[in-house]
C-alpha cells in the first residue's frame, strides 16, 4: 500500500485521486497540498485525506506520507521535486517533466542523489491500447518502425496559468507535444537517439504569446521519424491518435473521439460526456470508462510496483528530460526555421547507430521491391538488377 500526498487538487489531482481510489485500489491518497484553502478542504472531504494543508512542504514532509504525487502547474514542479528529494519521499510528477530540458535534468539529478524512487507520469504510454500496440511492436509484427506519429489537439486547457507562458514553460506544443514525443519514443526504440527536429510552430488564434498550433518531424539516429501534431484551437472534443509504420505493418489508434462508442441525444438530461468535450447534445462521443481508458490505472499499478520493488517504471524522470530536450529543440527550429540538434548532455541509450537498410533477396540476381496481384488478374515482381541497378518487372504465372 501507498500512503499518497497530493500536491495539487486541481484537474488532474482528482483524476489521479480518482484512478487511486478507483476500484478496490488499496492505496489511499493520505494528504493534499493545494494553493487555496477551500481547495484543500474539498479535495480532503471528497478524497477522504487526513491531512490538507496550503503549506507544500509540511504535507511532503509528513509522517504518514510515503508517496508524493505532483499535480501543479509546470513552474513548480522542479521546486516541489527539490522538496521531496530533501525529505527523501519517493516521488511521481506528471508531465510535462519540466519547462525545459534545463530543469528536467536538474530533477533527474536530485532525485539520483537522493537516492528516491521517481517515476514520470506520462499516462499515454500507458492506455490498454497503447500498451497492446507495444506488444505488438516489442514482438516484431511491425517489422522494423520506420514512421511513428502522435496528434493531440483539444480547443484548449481549463485553467489561467497554462495560457502564461512562463508558468507553463510554453503553449500547447509543451503541454500537448510532450505525450506525442514519448509515444513516438517508445514505438521507435528508447534507446535510440534523437538527432534533430524541423518545427512548425505558430500562435493562430488565441491572444497568447505562446503558440496554440504546431506540427514537427523528429529524426532518430537509426533513420526512424517521429511525427507530432498538436493544437490548443482544434475544434469538435479532444483527438489523440497514433500511427505506427513499419517495414512488416501498421497501427492505428483511435484513444477518444472515437473509440467505439457513439451516442445522440436530443439534450434531455445531458451531463459530463468526457474531457474537452464541446457539446453534450447532438451526435457525442463518450469514452467507457476515462480513467482507464487514459493509461491512469496501469500508470500507478507500474509506478508503485516499480518503488515497491525497487526497479524502474516505464517512464522514469530520465524519459521526461529526453521529452523535454526534443521539444526544446522544437522551439529552436520554429524560430530559426532550421533542423536543429536535439542537445542531450546526458544520454544513457546506444550510440552510434546509423541508418538501417534491409535488402530482400530475391534470387542471386535480383533483390525484391514489390509483388503484386493486379486488378487484371496478374502477378507480378518489380525487382532491382544487384549488378547493374536496373528496376524490372516480370509476371509471374
Ligand atoms: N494527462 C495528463 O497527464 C495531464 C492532464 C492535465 C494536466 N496535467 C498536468 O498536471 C499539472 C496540473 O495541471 P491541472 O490541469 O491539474 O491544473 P489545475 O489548474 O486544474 O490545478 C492545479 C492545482 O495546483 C494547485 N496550485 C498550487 N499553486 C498554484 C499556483 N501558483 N497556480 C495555480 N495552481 C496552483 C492548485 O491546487 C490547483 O488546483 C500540469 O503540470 C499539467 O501539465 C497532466
């Protein structure tokens, strides 16, 4: 069991309350630390915490508490880690990590240093589907990933300090682009280097000075390419999708706007549909059960077997400040319009990798591009002439 303090009871303290609660869950969120008084007192009442206070570091501190969970604004992540790292409470902090790779690497080191278990709560990595799709990949059914994209676009957060550029650390590409790069991450290899990233990023319609739309390729050092496309301006509910391309298949998948699950109403006796949604009349699209269907249930599960048995989660604080690093290159190459080098003065995965080629023989003459059944009944090969180079085609009968 884990003895749990909240620190935040905002939008997603309760969701991860939720999720803690969820179920017959036999760990208990002890504490609450939010900035307001009556915010504390209501998470308490709802959540059932015998402590709640407006003092961060006395509800870290405290006794009963052996799990801090950070659920506050992105510029107080790095102090509230500090804080965990001097009282020596194991730690999990949502995302993104930091505001930048700057402050990410400085949360990996204190907590290394300390000594403390710290997990990086990236929910995404860790949905029933998304978690299927690695399987899959992890088992070869993809072949070699070549492609992998993540979109994330919803009309925008829910509270004042995401919309400040310096409370967030940036606009919808930090808050939205950080899931993206780590799915991307997995599916290609974690091991596996981030080189450089090309970045659209632009401010379209909001009055911020961050930008509410953006769209970046992130190349990895084997030749595989990550694809991000995220919007704080997109219409119609909350997309996230993810596309894997390998050389042996293909993974879609659909994680809300459409999972399965449509419904009409007519508005009579319209409640909650799901997060972001921007009507509950018409034509809707719920999701079953969001807590699940989000990755927060297995997130936890992974985050407090891996402190219990003194192993790593899935997504530690290193995976945030590799996040982070790539999408502090994102910004650089929106403003110079340029590729630029994803700057990782710590990398732990391999090195030196280059871009794989796989040529398929198909006799000692030829090696194979394509084989085809056309629509007039043939079948045919377009092969390549090893010696001369040559692109041919034969039918086959
Ligand atoms: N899917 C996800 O993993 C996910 C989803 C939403 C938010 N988040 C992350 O969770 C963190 C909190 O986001 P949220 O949506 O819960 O925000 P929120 O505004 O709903 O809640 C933030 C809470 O932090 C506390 N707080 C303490 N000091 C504060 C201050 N100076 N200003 C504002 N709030 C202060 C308050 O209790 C407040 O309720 C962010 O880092 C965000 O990126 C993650």
């Amino acid at each position: 069991m884990q003895r749990i303090a909240m620190l935040g009871g905002g939008f997603i303290g309760r969701f991860y309350a939720e999720s803690l609660h969820g179920q017959r869950s036999r760990d208990r969120v002890v504490a609450i630390y939010a900035r307001r008084e009556e915010t504390a007192k209501k998470f308490a009442d709802d959540y059932g915490c015998s402590v709640w206070s407006t003092d961060m570091e006395e509800v870290i501190a405290h006794p009963d508490v052996d799990m801090v969970c950070i659920a506050l604004p992105n510029n107080l992540h790095e102090p509230a880690v500090q804080l965990c790292a001097k009282h020596k409470k194991n730690v999990v902090c949502t995302k993104p990590l930091g505001r930048n790779a700057d402050e990410a690497l400085r949360m990996v080191q204190v907590v290394e240093e300390a000594g403390i278990f710290a997990g990086y709560l990236e929910d995404l990595c860790y949905t029933p589907k998304f978690l299927k799709a690695m399987e899959s990949v992890k088992n070869g059914a993809l072949g070699r990933i070549l492609w992998a994209k993540s979109r994330e676009t919803h009309p925008g957060p829910h509270s004042n300090w995401f919309w400040d550029k310096e409370q967030a650390g940036g606009g919808c590409m930090l808050d939205l682009g950080c899931h993206c790069v780590e799915i991307a991450r997995n599916f290609i290899g974690k091991d596996v280097r981030p080189v450089e990233v090309m970045c659209w990023a632009a401010t379209q319609v909001k009055p911020i000075d961050a930008e509410d739309h953006a769209i970046a390729l992130v190349k990895y050092e084997n030749g595989a390419i990550g694809q991000f496309e995220v919007s704080w301006t997109f219409r119609g509910g909350m997309d996230l999708r993810d596309e894997v391309m390998g050389t042996e298949g293909t993974i879609w998948i659909n994680n809300f706007l459409r999972t399965g699950f449509e419904m009409f109403t007519t508005g009579k006796g319209a409640d909650y549909v799901a997060e972001k949604a921007e009507s509950n009349t018409g034509w809707l699209f719920p999701v079953g059960d969001e807590v699940n269907d989000l990755g927060y249930n297995h997130m936890f599960t992974d985050m407090f077997f891996a402190a219990e048995e003194g192993r790593e989660a899935a997504e530690t604080f290193y995976d945030g400040y590799v996040v982070n690093a790539i999408l502090d290159a994102a910004y650089k190459s929106a403003e110079t319009k340029q590729w630029e080098p994803v700057n990782l003065p710590v990398w732990r995965g391999k090195e030196g990798l280059s871009q794989e080629q796989t040529l398929t023989d198909y006799d000692e003459q030829h090696y194979l591009i394509k084989e085809e059944v056309t629509h007039d009944g043939r079948h045919k090969v377009i092969l390549k002439e090893k010696a001369s180079g040559k692109i041919v085609e034969r039918d086959l009968v």
